[in-house]
C-alpha cells in the first residue's frame, strides 16, 4: 500500500513511515526530500501532532514560502495548538497566493472566528484539556473542577459567590463539550450558550445566562437530581 493509499484511510503513522524511508532513501536529492517532508508536514497536522506537525512544515516553508498546501497544513497545527493569531497569518498568506481555493477561505474564516472566541470563554480551558480530549477526559476533568469549587466547599460570602461563577462556567463547558453538536459548533468557532449565536429556537441560548439558583439540585457525578454532598475531612 503507498503512502498516499495509507492516508486516505487515515492511517497517518504508518504514511510518516514511509515518507520517512524516502528521506533515508534519497537523502541527496532535495526534491524528493522536500516532497517527502510536505507530506510528513500534511500527516502530523491530519494526526493531531501539533508541535511536531508545526516544527516539519516551517522547515518546509524555509524553502518554500508560497507553499499553500503546507500553509493549510500548518494553520490547522497553529489552531490544534491554540496560537490562533498565526493560524490566521498563515491562512491570510496562503489566501494571497491561492484566492479561489474554498479551503483556504473556509479555514481563514474558521480561524478568525476562534480568534474572536479565544478573547472570550474557552470551554476548554475552564476545564483544563486539550482541544482533542476525549468525551471520558472531558467528564473527568469536569468531576474534579466540580468538587473543588462547589459553593457548599466554602463559608466566606465573597469567596461562595466566586466558587458560584466558577461552578456556572464548569457546568456550561461541561455541557458543551460533552454535547458532539454543541461541541462542534464551538470548534467552529461559536458559543452554542451565548445568546447572540442563537437562530430563534429555544435549545441553548437561555442557559448562557443561568444563576446559580438554577444549578442547585446539580449532580455533577451525574445525571439525575443533585443529593451528593462533599465530605469535608
């Protein structure tokens, strides 16, 4: 099987491999070796290696500048890593060179939109995980952060009414991200909880604006009525 066969099933390891041989192969003839590496460049951003997949296609763009498949392939690396600024640069420079290309306007769009949203709440970072973690991460990091700021956990006013806002924020990302299509439409760079993302219907909009009265009787263990109390050593 090649290694352009091998990425069409996504199996982007096994496609480094063999690009990787080609590099050990011909080792002399830059051509080759500059093939081979924008293709490595392509499977690591694919493959959710975002350092990695950044590191081989500046290489790559040393050489190659106006390269605006291994532009793509960075700007997506840039996004998984959460550097949105340069996700956006890199989408803008290979906008100059390919404008009728529909992934690089869908992409620069895309990045511009998580630009904005990075300037608000990140889900992902209340939580404290990774863009790619996976749905039982998500729910275990949404445990942890719950018990620690549950209002109940504290006795000061000022200090109840911040473990509130914060328990609010936990619940919502944990919401969000646990929800594939509230998730998706996040990754895309909307809140699904802010009202101004709202199209008329009634499902998320009103939760953007929950106090806390109307989490009390939440499980965060859970989903059914709230009757969990935190033991206090």
């Amino acid at each position: 099987m090649s290694a352009e066969e091998l990425i069409g099933e996504e199996k982007y390891k096994d496609a480094i491999s063999k690009y990787e041989s080609v590099m050990k192969t011909e080792p002399n003839v830059p051509y080759y070796t500059m093939q081979a590496k924008e293709r490595v460049c392509h499977c690591l951003s694919k493959n959710q290696q975002a350092h990695e997949a950044i590191e081989t296609c500046t290489e790559v763009l040393k050489s190659d500048p106006h390269n605006v498949n291994v532009l793509k392939d960075r700007a997506e690396a840039y996004l998984l890593d959460e550097q949105y600024h340069e996700a956006v640069r890199d989408y803008e420079t290979a906008q100059e060179h390919s404008e009728s290309d529909p992934q690089v306007k869908e992409g620069l769009e895309r990045a511009q939109r998580l630009l904005k949203q990075s300037q608000k709440r990140d889900y992902y970072k209340i939580l404290g995980v990774k863009r790619n973690a996976q749905k039982k991460e998500i729910i275990k990091a949404y445990r942890k952060q719950a018990q620690q700021w549950h209002p109940d956990n504290f006795q000061d006013e000022e200090e109840k009414k911040k473990a509130e806002q914060k328990f609010i924020d936990i619940a919502s990302a944990k919401e969000v991200l646990t929800d594939p299509e509230m998730r998706r439409k996040f990754d895309e760079g909307q809140d699904p909880l802010d009202p101004e993302n709202q199209q008329g219907g009634d499902n998320g909009g009103h939760h953007f604006h929950r106090g806390w009265n109307s989490w009390q009787g939440f499980n965060p263990f859970g989903s059914g009525s709230f009757n969990f109390k935190f033991q206090h050593n």
